[in-house]
C-alpha cells in the first residue's frame, strides 16, 4: 500500500509522525471495510488559506475547512468493492498495480484549533479527520441523517479499535 504525504510550505506544525499517523489509520480503516486490493492514498497539509481556496475552487464554498477528499472511485454504495470490477481501467496505478482511492487535504490550522475547541489531542483530532476522509475515499457520506449514522458510528468504532480516544 502506498500511503504518501506532503505538506504545503509554512504551514503550522503538529508536532507528531503525520507519516506514521496517516499509515496507521489509513490501514485500519481499509482493514475494516475489507478492502480486498492494495491502495494508493495521498495526504497533503495545509493552512487554511490554502484550503479555502480549494474549497472555492472544486465546492464553490468560499470559506475555509478542516478536511478535503477528493475520491477517485465512484461508488454506488459505501465500501461497495464491485463498482471496480465493472471498469478497472483507469482506477489502478499501472506501475505499482494499487488502486487510486485518492487525496486527503487537511487544514493544520483547523487540527490544532478544533483539538483545543473540542479538549481533545491534536492527534486524536488528525486521527479523526483520516478517518472521516477515508470514508468518503470509501463512498460514505452523512449528507442524509441516516448516511450520517452510519458513518459517524464506522468512524467511532475505527477510532476506538485504535485507542485513540477524545480524553487528552
């Protein structure tokens, strides 16, 4: 699996192994939702400016955010692997066979003020946001409050199954 970060110039540190991190909660989740292939993820940080920008660019949102996905998969159902079967073509890298899930873009600004706002650490609140992204990598969305149970519960239960809990 490849898991790649990067991170935007001057952007406010977080002072953990972002790398390790993203690994660890990247695998748990795709372990989780049986992922049968190995997959390509990448992770860039950035600072709010940045992310509003995107986000008035690819969302027509003119404000900033705490996280991006940009999935590469059209999934017709959450974690619905069959979709890939039907048209592999352009999903999987041709030099390292991996599937292409997609890009994560999380806003270091937006880590570290939700972690105080909500009284956890920042890496519960990185944690979190991984998670919430890979999932919609995944097909998830909590658009409809019934989505929205199911995904905020497949986050909890991630998050728990790694010990990465809101308590500092």
């Amino acid at each position: 699996m490849t898991f790649s970060v990067e991170a935007d110039e001057g952007i406010r540190q977080l002072e953990l192994e972002v790398d390790k991190v993203f690994e660890r909660v990247a695998k748990a989740v795709l372990e989780v939702l049986e992922c049968p292939f190995e997959c390509e993820v990448s992770l860039t940080l950035t600072d709010d400016e940045n992310i509003r920008e995107l986000n008035r660019q690819f969302r027509d949102m003119d404000s900033s955010t705490d996280v991006l996905s940009f999935p590469m998969v059209d999934f017709k159902q959450p974690a619905d692997y069959s979709c890939i079967d039907e048209d592999p073509t352009d999903l999987f890298d041709p030099e390292n066979g991996e599937l292409i899930l997609g890009d994560i873009v999380i806003s270091t600004d937006h880590v570290i003020a939700q972690a105080e706002e909500y009284g956890h650490s920042v890496l519960r609140e990185l944690a979190f946001l991984i998670t919430h992204s890979m999932l919609h990598l995944l097909g998830f969305d909590h658009i409809e409050p019934g989505d929205a149970v199911i995904m905020e519960r497949t986050q909890d239960d991630i998050l728990n199954m790694l010990n990465i809990r809101r308590q500092l």
